[in-house]
C-alpha cells in the first residue's frame, strides 16, 4: 500500500538546477563536441572492414543516445513550466545539434549504400554488427530513395529554418491565442485553447455550445495564418517528395512505420465496418443527454459522473495490483515509477496540456508527465504512460538503434496497460451506473481513435491532393475537414467542426508527417494483443516482452507474423481488433442505468 506519495516528478537526479544546471549545459557542451568529432570521421571517408565499421557504429549510436538524453530532459522542463524561457532556447539548440546530426546520418547512409552487396552481407554476419542488421539494412535501403549527398544535406540544413520554421510558427500563432468565455457568475474570463477545450465537456449543452462558438470564431481569425503554415508544410513535402520520385504522399509515413499500403487499408476497411455501431452509440448517447441533435460539442460530453474518486496513492495501488496480474515486470515498473518520483502528476497552473512518457538512456529510467484530478479516466492516461515506460524498460540492453521503434507500435505497450487497468475498473465497478459510465468512457474512446482520427486522415490525403494544384484556401480547408468528418462520423452528427485543420496540432507537426493513423494502429493492434493474452493466459508475459523487443527492429507485418500468427494485411485481425475495443456496446445500449 502506497502512502503520501509525491505527485512531482524528481528531475534534479537527471541534470540538478533545472534549466540553468551547469551539469546540463556541460552535457550538452560535451554533445556539441562529440558530434564534431563524430562529423570530421564520417566526412574522412568510409571505415575499412569489420572493425572500422563497429566502431563507427559505436560512436554514431552514442551520440544519439546522449541527444535523445538531453532532449528528453528539455521536454520535461518545457512540460512542467511554460513559461521557463531558457528551456525553450536550450531546446533551439538542440535542434540545432539535432539537424547537424542529420546531415551526419546522411552522409553515413550513402557510405553505407557504396558498400558492394557481397561484402555488406559479410559485415552484417559479424557478431558485432549482427544484433544491427535490420536497423543498418533498413538505412541502407531508405538511402536509395533520397537524393544525392550534397542534396540531401541542403535539404537538412534549409529545412531548420523553412519546413521546421512554418511549424514553429504555428506553435507561436497558437501559443498567443485567447478565448474569452464566462464563468459561472456570467463575466467574462480570458482563457487559453487548451483551456477553452477542457471546458468543452462541460454537462450544460447550451455552454458547450455558447464555447464552441466562440472557440471556432476564435480559429477563424487566425486561420489565415494557420492556412498559410500548413500550405508551405505541404508545398515542402510535395516538392521534396517529387524530387526524390515519390509518388504518393504516405510513401514517407508508411516507411517510416515500417508497414504496407495493404495494411494501412485493409486497418482503414475494417474501421469504416464499424461505422455503424459508432453511429448506433452516439444516438443512444444523444438520447441520454437529451438533445435534439447531436453536435460535434456534445460527443465527448458526460452522461453522467462516477462519484468515485481516488486519491493518487490508491490509483497506484490500483495501477501496481493490476498490472501484476499479468505481469509482474510491469508491476516493478510502475511500482518503482511512483517510489522514485518518475511521474509529474500535480495538478496546478503552469503545466502544459496532456501527458507523455520519455526515456532517459543514461540513467535508464523514464518521466511520465500527466495531471491526476482523481477520475478513473486519470487512472487510465497514467496506466497508458507507464506502459510507454514499461516498453522501454524491455528495451535496455538493446543497441540505441535497435530501440528505435515507430510510433505505430509505440502506443502498443501503452494502450495495452491502459486496457489492463481499465478492464479491471469495469469488472470492478461500485455498481450498474458506474460500470456502463465507465463503458460509455471505453467507447467515447473508440470514437476518438476510430472515427476522429479517421477524419484527419481522410483531410490530410484529400488535402494534400488539392495541394498539388497549388496553394487551397480557407474555404476549401474548411470543406475539406466538414467532408472528412461526415463521411468518417457516418454522418451522426449535426454540426461539425470546420476549423479542426487549423486547432490541431499535429498537422503542424513536420517530424514525423502524418500524425494521425500511427494513433488508429496502435490502438487496434494493442487490441489484438490484449485479446490474444487473454486467450493464452500468464504465459503470454514472456511473449509479450519478446514482442516489445522486436518492436525496434521488425516490420509490423513480420512483428503480427511471429508472436501473434496474424496476417495484418489481411481484414481478419483488425475486424476482431475492432470487435474487442467495442465490446460492452450492447450493454451500453441496452442499460437503462442512466435514464
């Protein structure tokens, strides 16, 4: 049983002093200098035989070890206080760092591709490159798609203040935006986005109306902007895309997850089956709220509120016990998570919005960043971050590159302890109420992965598209985003969210592109997992973990091949995966528990 637990996260173990520690500014003073060093030995030329390519390797995977260290540990402090200025300059630096590193893995990858195929495969044999051969095949392979050297390297270096620069841009236009509403007394109250979306679910529909109103006036007067941001983006992409010979905008994103057009649709195909059972619990949702329509507002709008809370030391108890009914590793993790303060979970002014997990290889620990009110929804997004944690703790031992997995895969592990904990709640529900408030909560979800995310796909492709004829207006983006989110919402809704390009962030978001159905995949797939540990039982644990390793160093389609006997090409599993996320819908439909 935990007790008075600390809910700050202890980051003066990593760097003491915060921003201003003169030990991570040595770090990173030491970084600056190894990356030269670094930089003048991939520029001398290729290494010779076995050796030379080893240690090559053992200086490029350090190097991107200590700068994920010290990225980490900026966004942390940028997370935990906003206002911390010198954060966000130290962060610029690293970019910086980050770019020329770029530069350095492009040069190391032509090098590699000029190595004749007999003698490649002779080095990837050698024991000491052996546990490397995907990650080194995998670059190998992608260099023969880029441009050549000196291009590439041009494109690296303009991209800092061009491609990444209209990105930042928008985190600028955004971060200054204000929403005035009211509060409860009826004066206005000057909030920021962030603020304005939580008050979304506010239980009054005619204040969750009166707030998306102002909330859409609020992005139309900077959708200029955000319009003129998200064009350039695009324009960018499209015309590196074309000179590199790509003709289709996901050939980045799809390599980049490691996955084939033919899993990506057939995930697509069995999401769109299930359309009508969104569709069937957002009317029934509607009916429990009362409304005469059901506007894009009141989707995430409760039915209802538990009036169950827990403290933090009992969400850990709940958390710990949980997750060592299927594995007591994961256990360990979390128990150690909350003992050592890994988790920023204080509910106070300042912190940025939502949560995150980032890992620190030196110190082979992780942070988790999330605000705890007490709901079992708070439970849950700390399970999902602790996941992320426990996935990298299977990965310590692995060489840095081989612990590179994609996002797709990278809300497995996370999804897969939020399932964990939350299944355990619904079991153990007070009572009929709380347990189909707590459906209604696993199935808000399903829409939000399924169909939100869906609609931004559908956006972004038809966007981009609409993009190669040349710069698209407000009006079309507006058009666009409305189409995508009634063909994706089968159209249940009344009213719809025509701004959403220009609020969301992750449209914005130049590493990686397309940050949407990385999201739908993880989701489902962790879906498959989680049933597939079921099936099998505590054996599973072990599998699990070997999974999780593979996950650097597989395509997802060979990952579902060999520790689950899946075909993710083919329809099968993402319509069981869709299956088991809505389970509990017929007795969500069916309880007359909130009426």
């Amino acid at each position: 049983m935990f007790k008075d637990l600390n809910q700050a996260w202890d980051m003066d173990v990593i760097f003491p002093g915060g921003s201003g520690s003169p030990q991570f500014v040595a770090f990173v003073d030491q970084l600056r200098a190894d990356m030269k060093d670094v930089a003048a030995e991939v520029e001398g030329g290729a290494p010779a035989g076995a050796d030379g390519w080893a240690a090559r390797m053992d200086h490029i995977q350090k190097v991107a070890r200590d700068s994920r260290h010290a990225g980490a540990f900026v966004s942390c402090l940028t997370a935990q206080n906003v206002a911390d200025s010198h954060a966000r300059i130290v962060g610029g630096q690293l970019r910086e760092i980050q770019a020329t590193f770029a530069n350095i893995l492009t040069r190391l990858d032509q090098q590699l591709l000029a190595v004749p195929e007999d003698e490649w495969r002779a080095l990837l044999a050698d024991e000491r490159l052996a546990s490397l051969s995907f990650n080194l095949d995998e670059r190998r392979r992608r260099a023969k798609d880029l441009l050549p050297l000196e291009m590439e390297t041009l494109v690296n270096g303009l991209s800092t203040d061009g491609y990444h620069g209209w990105s930042e841009l928008y985190d600028v236009v955004t971060g200054r935006m204000t929403i005035t509403l009211e509060d409860k007394e009826g004066k206005p109250v000057t909030v920021s986005p962030g603020q304005a979306a939580n008050r979304m679910s506010n239980p009054d529909p005619k204040v969750r109306a009166e707030i998306m109103s102002r909330w859409e006036q609020a992005w139309a007067k900077e959708a200029d902007l955000c319009a003129l941001a998200i064009n350039h983006i695009a324009g960018f992409r499209l015309n590196l895309y074309r000179q590199r010979g790509w003709d289709s905008v996901l050939h980045e994103p799809l390599d980049i997850n490691r996955m084939t057009p033919e899993t990506l649709d057939a995930m697509w195909g069995a999401v769109a089956g299930a359309r009508g059972r969104l569709a069937a619990y957002l009317k029934r949702k509607q009916r429990l709220l009362g409304l005469e329509k059901m506007n894009w507002q009141d989707v995430d709008a409760p039915v209802g509120q538990s009036a169950r809370r827990l403290t933090y030391d009992q969400a850990a108890d709940f958390v710990v016990e949980q997750f060592g009914r299927f594995s007591l590793g994961m256990a360990d993790v979390a128990r150690r998570a909350f003992e050592e303060r890994w988790i920023e979970a204080e509910d106070r002014p300042g912190k940025r919005m939502g949560g995150f997990c980032t890992g620190f290889p030196l110190n082979k620990v992780s942070r988790v960043f999330v605000t705890f009110s007490g709901s079992m929804g708070n439970v849950a997004t700390v399970a999902h971050e602790l996941g992320h944690a426990y996935h990298q703790s299977v990965m310590e031992g692995l060489p840095p590159f081989a612990q590179n997995y994609a996002m797709n895969v990278a809300e497995t592990a996370s999804t897969f302890a939020e399932t964990v904990v939350f299944e355990a709640a619904i079991r153990n529900a007070a009572d009929e109420k709380e347990k189909v408030l707590l459906l209604e909560d696993k199935l808000r979800r399903a829409v939000g992965l399924l169909m939100n995310i869906q609609a931004r796909f559908l956006f972004e492709t038809r966007f981009y598209e609409a993009r190669k004829k040349g710069p698209v207006s407000v009006t079309r983006l507006n058009d666009i985003m409305v189409e995508a989110q009634k063909e994706a919402y089968a159209g249940a809704l009344d009213s719809y969210h025509a701004h959403f390009w220009a609020s969301k962030l992750h449209f914005y978001i130049t590493r990686p592109p397309f940050y949407n159905f990385p999201y739908t995949f993880g989701y489902l797939f962790s879906a498959g997992v989680y049933a597939r540990a079921m099936e099998v039982g505590p054996s599973f644990a072990d599998r699990y973990v070997d999974l999780l390793r593979d996950t650097g160093s597989m395509r997802v389609e060979d990952l579902a091949r060999k520790h689950l006997g899946a075909d993710l090409t083919r329809p099968e599993f993402w319509e069981g995966a869709v299956d088991s996320v809505l389970g509990g819908l017929a007795a969500f439909l069916d309880s007359k528990a909130l009426e």
